[in-house]
C-alpha cells in the first residue's frame, strides 16, 4: 500500500541520510545499492529510480529521495537490508574474481576447426558473467563479446517445444537418455529415435516442433522474441557468416535428417527432402544466434528461478518445463562427458563448440562462461574448470548437504543471515564490531533496535563499548533508547571512553548512575 511504501521510504531514507544535515548523498545511496549486487543503470525494475535519480540534486531530501525511489521501494529495502539470495555481495564477488583469474592462467585447449567460422575466433577470450535469482549481477573479462550460441540453444527449444506440446507428445519424437557418443554421430535408439535432445539428432528433432505450421522466417522471430524475454530484454543476435558457415560444412547433419525421416522420428509434416531441408535450415540459424555472457547468465538465472526472470518478474516458461530441461542438462548436457561433470561439478549444464558454458544453480543463480579453448569432448577448458573451483569453494553440488559440507567451505547463500535470529546476530556483531553497513542492513531488515544480547546488552551499548561514533550516531537517529540497563545493571554511558560519545549522549537525556552500587562496567569491546 501507499502507507506501507512511504513508511519503507522513511526508514530507508533515516538509515542513510546524514544525521545533522538529513539529506543523503546521490553517488552514496547509488553506490551502496551497486555493493548489494544490484546495478540501477542495467536493471528494468530499477529504470524508472535510475531516470528520477539522473536528474535529482546531488543532496536528496526526504521529499525528493521519496519521489525518486518509491517505485522500486521494497526492491531497494531488500537489497540494503541484506535480504537478497547472497546477502554478502562484495565478498562473493571477490571470491569470483579470483577463481576467474586462477582460470585465466590456463592455455590449454584447442578452437572448434570444424566449422570455418569458430576456428577463426580469438583463443585468448574469456568472460564469465553470474546473475542471481534476486537480480545481483557480476561482470568478469570479456564480458560484452559476442558468440555463436551453438548448442546452449538446444536446451532452450527443448523448453519452447515442452510450452507448445507438452512434454508427453515431445517424447514421441526424442527420447531422454544420454547417449554415450559424440554430439553429431550418426546414431539412433532402437525404437528409431534421438537419444535425447541436446545432441544434434534430437534437436533438429526439436527444430521440427517449433511452430510448424508459420513460416519459417516467423518461427525464427519467435524463437528470438523467447531468448530476449528469457534474458530480461538483453540484446540477442543472429551471425549470417556462422550460419553459412554452418551450412556449408552441414553434411553430417543432413544424413541425420535423412537417417531420422526414414525411422519416422519427425513430425508427419516433414514429408519430403524440400521440408527436411527446411528443418536442417532453421537449426543451423538457430546455432547462430549470438549472445554474450550478460545476457546468457541472465537465462541462466530464469532458469534457476523456476521459469520466472528475475530482473522483470516475468514467468516466461512452466516449472515443470525448467525441471524437465534442467534434469535433462545434468544427465545430457556436457557431451560425452556429461557424467563425469554431474559427477564432480554436479550441476546442471549445457556447453556449445564455440566455448561457452551454461551453468544454472537451482535456487540460487546462473552462470556463463565463454572461453573458446576447448578440450577433447568439445567443452570449454576454462569453463570446466571454474564450474570445478566453484564447487570446491561453496556447497553447490545438487547432492552436497549445505548443513554437513565441508568445513573450508562457506554458503555465500547464509553468510549474513536473513531472517530471524540471523538478521539480530548480524546487526548487534554490527554494532560491536563498528560495522555501520551491517548495522544498517540489520535495521532495514525490521530488527527492532533495542533488541538485546544474551548480556542484556543492546546495539547502543556494544557501539559505546567500541566506541564508534557513526554507529552511535545512527543507532540514536533511529531512536534507541540511552538509559536502558544490561544484565550488569549497566547504561550505554557507563561503558563509553569515547568523550564525543559521552558528550552525545549526555545530550540525548543520559544519566551517570552511581558504579558504587552495582557491578562494575566491562570495558572494551566485547561480542553480543
């Protein structure tokens, strides 16, 4: 409601702005925003804050704070009340960036020579890009170069044919077991169907169900209007050269098709060589659609969160289509090394000849990599082998028990907590700690700022035992009270060495109390 909003708006404006002055800093607010993992310039639930903001002053006043951010209010509560899925953003990236450079340093792998177009790109790229279900973002390397999709967009029709037909009548036509050879070997199950639909037998297969009965210029916009609404509005691009490319050097994929009419795995439409031409066309330019990591991970994220994109709230594709697709891309997803992936990375994910690799974390997040060094199954050498350090470092293996992994890992998803007595143990370690943004968080969190330790002690007495100053500051501009008692018997005041502190709160109504008749102060700090 509007009530509910404003008063979000207050408390969000309150936690921030300068206490004497009660303006906030533009660059303070956007730049705290950013550290949550959000980016206000390249966010569509964030555009309408980002244009209110550009043409703001510099120092915003309540008034002006509130008419540029009540749109996205309760986005921007979250966020800086550390509420996202990875509440300690920075860290996580940081931790990120040295798996990528670690990863860098690997030069082995060889460019895919098969199709003329992908041996001429340059092996020395390499971006990876993460987007979390909450919309956080992180950009490394390379990360606006654009590629070839391959076969990362096998997994993605497959999604597309499950929405028009439903999974029962797809699998009339492919099967879902992995197959055991290379991605274009010129084999069938017994019953004269593709193994599975992320080897090139079963998604031409796929290619035949895909608006059948439109043109195929207009089965291609659809396809292109679904990737861009996957990927939250992220550009998508098509490359005529790798699409004649492809063609070109096709002949392997036209004896599929062939190999597949004459055992009657497509549809009844595709009734002569004319129509089967048609269906190896429209998967060659399929392969051809380009997509940076930005927009990949972005996918990727849709598909960890359930069909739903996480930067506009659109539900583009079921549930029960992600978890098909996704089962799928566990078991079938790597090429030839599918099992050893799901074996060791455990993961869901689909790797493409032009070096990327689509990683989606159930839950959590999704993840692109593009490096076009590949090994012997055609996977991305660098991309396998940051999927291997990620999950060396957190509990995202599918059957990895967070409560009994590893100890030298940490859970960037419970790093800081979120809820309950997470979110008090992190505000009060905040105040005793000196810790402003934690203590912020805390607050925007709805943790009640009087809230006590096992001590007795509230936020305002760990902050006068540290003795700092802008946490003080705060805790009183949000109203905590001065003369309450720990277990000791104790105010705020009686464990200040602070004179500025002292003098504050003298000011706020503080009273010395008589240290003769009760136990004495603990001075220093000490933890909640």
């Amino acid at each position: 409601s509007y009530v509910t909003n404003m008063s979000l708006v207050e408390e969000v404006f309150e936690s921030l702005a300068d206490e004497t002055q009660h303006t906030l800093e533009k660059s303070k607010f956007l730049r705290l925003l950013y550290e949550t993992g959000l980016d206000a310039a390249d966010d569509p639930r964030l555009a309408d804050i980002f244009r209110r903001l550009q043409d703001a002053p510099d120092l915003l006043d309540l008034k002006t704070f509130a008419s540029c951010v009540s749109s996205g209010i309760l986005l921007v509560s979250e966020a800086l009340g550390g509420d996202l899925i990875i509440p300690n953003w920075p860290q996580f990236s940081s931790e990120l960036q040295e798996i990528f450079e670690t990863c860098r340093k690997c030069e082995r792998g060889e460019k895919a020579n098969y199709i003329p177009q992908l041996s001429r790109a340059n092996e020395n790229l390499w971006g990876v890009s993460v987007c979390s279900i909450s919309g956080q973002r992180l950009h490394m390397g390379d990360v606006d170069e654009y590629f070839s999709i391959q076969s990362v967009s096998k997994p993605l029709n497959y999604c597309l044919v499950q929405e028009e037909h439903g999974v029962d009548k797809v699998h009339q036509h492919v099967g879902r077991e992995p197959s055991g050879k290379k991605f274009n070997e010129l084999i069938l199950m017994e019953n004269g169907l593709a193994h599975n639909p992320y080897i090139n037998a079963g998604a031409m297969t796929m290619c035949s169900l895909i608006r059948p009965h439109i043109s195929l210029a207009d089965r291609f916009d659809h396809v292109i209007r679904s990737y861009e609404r996957l990927a939250g509005g992220q550009k998508i691009g098509f490359s005529n050269p790798t699409y004649l490319s492809e063609r070109a050097t096709a002949d392997r994929n036209f004896a599929l098709c062939f190999y597949l009419k004459e055992r009657g795995a497509f549809p009844p439409w595709v009734n002569d060589q004319e129509k089967l031409t048609e269906v190896a066309e429209f998967y060659f330019q399929l392969c051809s659609i380009e997509v940076n990591v930005k927009s990949l991970s972005v996918i990727g994220a849709t598909l960890a969160n359930g069909g739903v994109c996480p930067i506009t709230g659109e539900r583009v594709v079921s549930a029960a289509s992600i978890e098909n697709m996704l089962a799928l891309m566990y078991t079938c997803g790597m090429y030839d090394y599918s099992g050893e992936f799901a074996f060791s990375v455990g993961l869901p994910a689909k790797s493409g000849v032009a070096g990327a690799i689509l990683v989606v974390v159930p839950g959590v997040m999704g993840l692109a990599t593009f490096s076009p060094r590949l090994d012997e199954a055609g996977n991305s050498v660098r991309g396998v082998q940051f999927c291997k350090e990620l999950v060396a470092r957190y509990p995202m293996h599918l059957y990895e028990s967070r409560r009994f992994a590893a100890g030298d890992k940490t859970d960037p998803r419970g790093s800081q907590g979120t809820k309950g007595k997470d979110v008090i143990s992190h505000f009060l370690f905040g105040a005793a700690r000196g810790d402003l943004k934690a203590v912020r968080q805390g607050f925007l969190a709805g943790c009640f700022i009087d809230v006590r330790d096992h001590d007795g002690r509230t936020a305002l007495h760990l902050a006068c035992m540290g003795g700092t100053l802008p946490v003080v500051r705060f805790l009183l501009a949000q109203g905590a009270a001065v003369d309450l008692r720990d277990s000791f018997q104790q105010t705020p005041l009686s464990y200040c060495e602070d004179e500025e502190i002292r003098r504050l709160l003298l000011s706020r109504g503080a009273v010395e109390i008589d240290h003769e008749s009760s136990s004495p102060p603990l001075r220093g700090r000490r933890k909640p």
